[in-house]
C-alpha cells in the first residue's frame, strides 16, 4: 500500500531550525494534497500545516510565521522548514496524505526543543 516515511527530527534548541521530510512510496504520482500534523502526550493531534494540490497552503496560527510547508512533487517529497522553535513545538510530526478517497499517515518522527 502506500507509504510514508519522515525524516529530520531530532533535539533542537530553542530558537533553532529544523527541517522535517516525508516520502511517498513511488507508485504514487501526481501531485496531491499532503500535510504535517503533530501530537504532544496527553494532546489531540491538530494540523501543522497543509499544502494543497493547487499548491495553496495553510498553517496553525502559532507557527504561521516560523514554519513553511513545500513540496518537491518529482522526489514525492513534502518539507517542513521549522525556525524558531519553541518548547510548545515539542510533539511527534506525522505527514499525511490526503486524497478524496484515501488517507495515509507516516509512522511520525519526534520533535524536541529544549537547552
């Protein structure tokens, strides 16, 4: 079926960047809505940030000036370029892609921010 897979987490200090990546298995073409979701212990998963197959894209208002979204639609890979982070951003970063008819998440990779 399909598959995601996420990169780029790790241990970040406050005020540092981060650079998340999520790979769909080849057999998916085309260019398709894909988004970055997070979810902290004890939280509810809440949307990060999508891009649309348009190419629009929409943010969580907390992140909105510190983190983009973007897509490389020859590699099937969509970014998220993190700056700026703070210890609220601890979570674990789930990519998921979203078609009319399915749904596929990512297995997550952690986010942590703190000195």
């Amino acid at each position: 079926q399909v598959q995601l897979v996420e990169s780029g987490g790790g241990l970040v200090q406050p005020g540092g960047p981060l650079r998340l990546s999520c790979t769909a298995s080849a057999s998916i073409r085309g260019t398709h809505t894909m988004a970055w979701y997070r979810q902290a212990p004890g939280n509810q998963r809440e949307l990060v940030a999508r891009i649309t197959v348009a190419g629009s894209t929409n943010y969580l208002d907390s992140v909105k000036r510190r983190f983009t979204i973007s897509r490389d639609s020859a590699k099937n890979t969509v970014h998220l370029q993190m700056n700026s982070l703070k210890p609220e951003d601890t979570a674990v970063y789930y990519c998921k892609l979203e078609l009319l008819s399915f749904a596929s998440w990512g297995q997550g990779t952690q986010v942590t921010v703190s000195s």
